[in-house]
C-alpha cells in the first residue's frame, strides 16, 4: 500500500489515526495480499495466512512511522534541564527494526509462490544446439 493511498484515506496526521482506522486500513491490505497470493495451493494458502496478516500489520505500522520521522525528523533536540543533545527519534528506532523485519517476512510470502515454468521451443532450442555444435567445432 502506498504512502499517498494511506494518506488520501487518513486525511491527518498517520499517528492520530484509530485503533479501528488501523485496523479498517490493515483489512484492505490483507485482502489486496489475499488477491495477490490467491492462486496458492491450499496447504501454502494456510503457510501465508500468518505471513500476510504480519506483514499487513507491518504496512500500516511503517507508514505510521514513515510519517511521524516526515514530520519530527529521523532526531530531535532533547532537552532535560540545562542539557541539550541532538536525539533519534524513536520511531526512527522502530522503523530500521522493522523493515528489516518486514523485508524479511515478505521475502518468506514471496518464496510461497510457484516458480514460474519457462516453456522452451524445440525449434529454437535446435537451432540454438546445432549453431552451438558449428561454433564448437570450428573452433
């Protein structure tokens, strides 16, 4: 799901957004998952529930995250008393931490699907052995 979807569907600020707008926001993506994986076998189908219900909840938290570094920056000026120092920010925290889990979880869906099948065509495959076999030769 992209930033600009979740965005135009939000009309705010990612972080204020409700348990149940987050939730409305992580179904949609289930089902796009759901449409994008739905030519799975039965058995790897049951493999990639899990694995799509995460890597929806994922989604939605990254752009949560996304937004909030957008709008306070990747650090911030922590003040405590006198003391000041340049910070990151937690959500910056987070978000490193989970994309690399979330890449990683995406890569396992994506390893559920078929490997696809090169039809090869015997006409070319001997054409391509017999110049194969003259160039060998000659040489």
């Amino acid at each position: 799901m992209c930033a600009k979807a979740i965005s135009n569907m939000r009309g705010g600020y990612m972080a204020k957004l409700s348990k149940k707008k987050q939730d409305e926001l992580i179904q949609k993506e289930i089902n796009r998952l759901n449409d994008v994986f739905k030519d799975l076998s039965d058995d790897k189908k049951e493999a990639a529930k899990e694995l799509i219900e995460r890597v929806a909840f994922m989604t939605v938290t990254l752009e949560i995250l996304e937004d909030d570094i957008k709008t306070k920056g990747p650090t911030y000026m922590f003040e405590n008393g006198k003391q000041k120092m340049l910070v990151e920010n937690p959500a910056q925290k987070s978000y490193n931490t989970m994309i690399n889990r979330y890449t990683s979880t995406y890569k396992e869906l994506f390893n559920l699907l078929p490997k696809e099948v090169v039809e090869v065509n015997e006409e070319e495959t001997d054409a391509f052995l017999a110049f194969n076999r003259k160039w060998n030769g000659n040489r």
